[in-house]
C-alpha cells in the first residue's frame, strides 16, 4: 500500500485538482544510530527537544527508544558516567539514634548538565564539596 503526499488541493466548481509531491516513506532507524542519538541527550546540556529537532523526530521517539534499547540491554542510564578524582577528607560521621531510618538512593541533576547518584546517608559537607568539584570540571 502506497500513501502518497498531496499538496496545493484546489476546487475549481465541482472538480478537485491536487499536485502530487511524492511517496510518503518511512526512515529506519538501526540500533546503533537509536543509541548514538539517545547518548547525545546531555552532551554540551542538549535536551531532548534540542536532539530530537536536531535529527527530525519527536521527542517522544528518543523516549521509546530509551525504553527499547534499555530493554535490549544496549543502553543503560549510568554508561556514561564520570568520576572525578577529589582530595577531600572522608567524613566519618556516627549514626545516632534518630538516624534509624534506611539509605535511599539519591540523584541530583545540576545546571550544567551532569548528574550525582549519591545515598541519602552522605555527609552535607561532603555532598557540597563534591557538587562543587564537579561544577568546576
């Protein structure tokens, strides 16, 4: 089944005149170049939306190849993660009593573009020295 794509449809009295453009297709997309497009989302900051209009599709179809991908086990979110070397005193704080409830885990998304996984439990010190490291890289 062909669709074709119709411009400048006109009436003149009871006939219809149309200007056909050409065949309506359909691009395929390989694994490789999906996970290529989806891994740029963040590079320099760009956003989904920026991406996306970059290569002519939605936003919603970077979405679902994150979805696919993910479950193919060709892209997870933390494969380009970074680790920055620090200086920095290890904090070692006592638990007290308040302090009874479990670890949960945290990730915080900064202005430039980068993203901290760290566990609640983590000293403010230390959270803040890290997130200023990080700001400066």
């Amino acid at each position: 089944m062909f669709n074709y794509v119709v411009s400048d449809v006109s009436y003149a009295g009871s006939l219809m005149r149309g200007e056909v453009l050409g065949l309506e297709r359909r691009r395929f997309w390989r694994d490789e170049d999906k996970l290529e497009i989806v891994m740029s989302v963040g590079i320099d900051g760009a956003t989904v939306t920026q991406v996306a209009q970059r290569h002519e599709i939605t936003r919603q179809q970077i979405y679902k190849w994150r979805h696919e991908l993910k479950k193919k086990g060709l892209w997870s979110p933390d494969a380009g993660a970074l680790f920055y070397p620090l200086d920095m005193p290890v904090p070692t704080a006592q638990p007290t009593a308040a302090d009874t409830s479990p670890p949960v885990a945290v990730e915080l998304r900064l202005r430039c573009g980068h993203r901290l996984h760290f566990n609640s439990t983590i000293d403010p010190a230390a959270l803040t020295a890290l997130i200023r490291a990080v700001e400066v890289a």
